[in-house]
C-alpha cells in the first residue's frame, strides 16, 4: 500500500535508504549457511554443495571433504539424490527520521536452496520482511511483501508499507537462524547481549522478553542461547530451575540443549534427586542419563497404576462381598447343568473372559437391584443370568458372545422354581435394614 500517515512516510523514506546487502547475503549464505552434507549410499556419496559423485573410500568417521569443491561436509546416509533446504536470515542496521528517532532496522531474509546429483545447487534469497523499530518499540513500521492464505509468512508481490496488526505482528516476525556479521545493532542492546550472534529468537521476542525478564539478560549475557530461548515460551521452568542453572554454568558445564536439559532436572526432582548437586545436575553424558531417568519414570508409572487397579479391584470385592453375601452358597443342580451366584468380583471377570460378553465390563458387580449368577454344564461356564430382586424375574441369560446357549430353556426352568429360596434371603435382607 501508499504510505498515507507521516509516519508511513517517513518509514517509506528510511526504506529507500537501505544498505545495498542483497548480493553479499547471497554469497554468505551459500558459503556458511546452508548445511553442508553429502548422501551417502553404500558405495558412494554426492556433495550437495557441487553435485558431484565421490567414492565412499573417502568417508572417515562420518566426514569426508568434497575432492571438486573442497567443502568439509557431514556425511548421512541417503539414497536421495535431490534436497532442499529452507530458512530465514537477518541483517541489522541503523538508521534515524525526525518523528522515529534513531531506528534499529532488521531486515529478513528467506533463503531457498535446491540440490540434485549432477548439478550446481540453486540458491534463491528473497527479502521479505524490514521491521523500522523506533526507540521504545511503539508504532513499528514494517515494510514486507504480501502473505498468500495459509501461507506462514509474507513471501510476494513487492516489498510496501504494510498495515501490520498485533494480532498478526508474528507472521511478519520469523525467526532468523543466523545475523549477517555486517549487522549493527544500538549500542544499548549490544550491551545487553543483542548482537550479530543472537540465536534462539528473534529481535523483537528477544527485546520484548529482555524487557520484564532480568534472568533473560542474564543468560544472553553469558551467550547461553539455548536457555534464553527457554525464556520465552518455558520461562516458569527457568525460574523454577535457577539455582541449578547458576551452579551448572559457575561448573563451566556446556547445555547444548537446553529443552532436554530442562527436562532431566524435572525428572531429577520428581525422583528426589539433589538439584544442587553438579554430580546430578551436570552429567558428561546428558542423553544417555536422561533417556535412564526416563525409563524409570516410564516404570514408576506404570507400577503406580497397577498398584492403583489393584486398589480399586480390592475395593469392588468388598462392596460386592457387603451387598450380596447373604445369596453367596446358594446353588441349584439338575442333571449337567448346576447354577451359582458368582461369589466375587474376579467371578464377573471370568465370565467375561470366558463367555464373551460385558458382565465385567460393564461393571454389573455393582447393581444393588440385580443378583447374577453363573450356569455351567460339567463345570464348564454355559451362560450368565441376571435376576431382578425386585420382581424375582430373570432379566437375561447369555452365554458365548451374548446369544442363549442349547440350555437357555433348561437354565431358564431350574431357576424359575428356585426362586423361592432367592427371594426368602432377600426378604430378610429388607427386614434386617
Ligand atoms: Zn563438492
């Protein structure tokens, strides 16, 4: 859009003043951003800096240079034979107008690089983004291209003055993984660690955490990116873990990955360990002990909720045992078939097991109003019944996959002339409450 405020325009004026970066941004990012590899197949690997196939014979230890364009590169193993990277860089610089004051200018830059076997890799780097920040942050002027729907970040038609809302200043703030080392910066956020080498966030998330977050200066002061980039969306762990950041950083231990590391402290605490002790909190081999605490994490889990089953089965014995007691004993027999009242919990869970059905499952050791019992012939599990107290009517027999059994009728009849003997217990059961 037209600059229309003064503001705009003066934004719009700075703009066009710019230092002119655009071809040595392209040469250092080729050189000493973009990730230096080569895939590798059994045989052979290809650089993805020139293109060129090489014998795997100059493979050591995982690195091997490039004998065309003398690259050291990082070897993985891949049959790929194109790759792609993707990123953003940066470029600071200062400039001043009448109504902004002296204005920290950063300018971002989206980098694209194609590879495949065979062919020069084709580097394509766009500025899409210039924040003109003024002193105290207020009123940023951004000059970006246009963001597509769904698209992340501003990427076409032509770099304008562009109205950004708060609510969308983080689509026009991506995070840049490396400063240009031409990059200058207020000498006031030099002081406080914000130069060429800041990493882990971005100048504006950097500046506006700085601003309520002294640890976060702390941190960035001693160059701990990793950390300070925690302060931003895990800050309460930050605080909750200072003292043992402080004795881990006066024991010159390196945190190279500050996630990781956070999270071995938290299993370090739930287990008890001393949090101030640089024995547990600075291991030489930070994997190897975090991956170990996490297995017994995993196992001190997965005992707690067994010993919680447990507790819950124990508990469902005993009301059941309390409410139908009185019936347990009671069973009827004629020729094969014998009916009892399942006697426990456990009981339910074998018929379930054994018949197919939810009796377990669907918790029926709990109705008060029901009594369920078991019908076997020559003591193998045939069905299960359910009687109503109240009425003394039998609700369901089923047996395997809840269809009636050759005995249903048979089961059916032999209870039907017991009932009498149900139905006297649980009278007295009512008369004794
Ligand atoms: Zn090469």
């Amino acid at each position: 859009m037209k600059p229309r405020t003064k503001i705009q325009h003066e934004g719009f004026k700075m703009n066009s003043n710019v230092i002119d970066i655009q071809k040595h941004i392209e040469t250092w990012a080729f050189k000493e951003c973009n990730e230096k590899i080569g895939l590798a197949t059994k045989t052979k690997f290809w650089c993805i800096d020139c293109g060129e196939y090489h014998p795997i014979s100059l493979v050591r230890n995982g690195k091997a240079k490039c004998p065309n364009c003398k690259v050291d590169l990082t070897i993985l193993q891949s049959r790929k034979r194109k790759y792609y990277q993707r990123y953003w860089v940066a470029f600071a610089e200062l400039s001043s107008g009448e109504l902004m004051g002296e204005v920290q200018v950063i300018r971002l830059f989206e980098v694209q690089s194609n590879h495949s076997v065979n062919y020069m890799p084709q580097v394509y780097v766009k500025e899409s983004v210039r924040q003109f920040i003024p002193e105290n942050h207020s009123k940023i002027q951004y000059v970006a291209r246009m963001r597509n729907m769904g698209q992340e970040y501003p990427c076409c038609g032509d770099l304008e003055i562009r109205n950004v809302s708060n609510y969308q200043s983080w689509n026009y703030n991506p995070y840049p993984y490396r400063y240009h080392p031409w990059s200058q910066f207020k000498t006031r956020y030099e002081k406080i660690g914000i130069n060429k080498d800041l990493q882990g966030l971005s100048f504006l998330e950097s500046t506006r955490i700085l601003s309520y977050n002294s640890k976060a200066e702390t941190l960035l002061k001693l160059g701990q990116y990793g950390l300070f980039s925690e302060c931003s969306n895990n800050e309460g762990r930050i605080y909750r873990y200072w003292n043992s950041i402080k004795i881990a950083l006066r024991n010159k231990y390196n945190i190279h990955d500050a996630g990781i590391w956070l999270d071995y402290l938290g299993l370090l605490e739930f287990f008890n360990r001393d949090l101030n002790s640089p024995k547990y909190i600075c291991p030489k081999d930070l994997k190897t002990e975090h991956d170990r605490y996490v297995k017994k994490k995993n196992e001190h889990d997965r005992r707690e909720r067994l010993k919680a089953q447990r507790e819950k089965l124990a508990n469902e014995e005993k009301a059941y045992r309390e409410m139908k007691s009185p019936f347990f004993g009671i069973a009827f027999s004629k020729g094969d078939i014998t009916i009892k009242v399942l006697e426990s919990v456990k009981e339910f869970m074998e018929q379930g097991d054994i018949l197919k059905h939810c009796v377990f499952a669907s918790e029926y050791y709990k109705k008060s109003d029901s009594l369920i019992l078991a019908a076997f012939v020559n003591d193998e599990p045939i069905e299960t019944v359910e009687v109503a107290l109240n009425t003394m009517e039998i609700v369901q027999a089923r047996g395997i996959h809840n269809n009636p059994s050759p005995f249903n009728s048979d089961i059916r009849s032999i209870l039907k002339s017991n009932m009498g003997k149900i139905s006297n217990i649980y009278d007295s059961i009512k008369k004794a409450n």
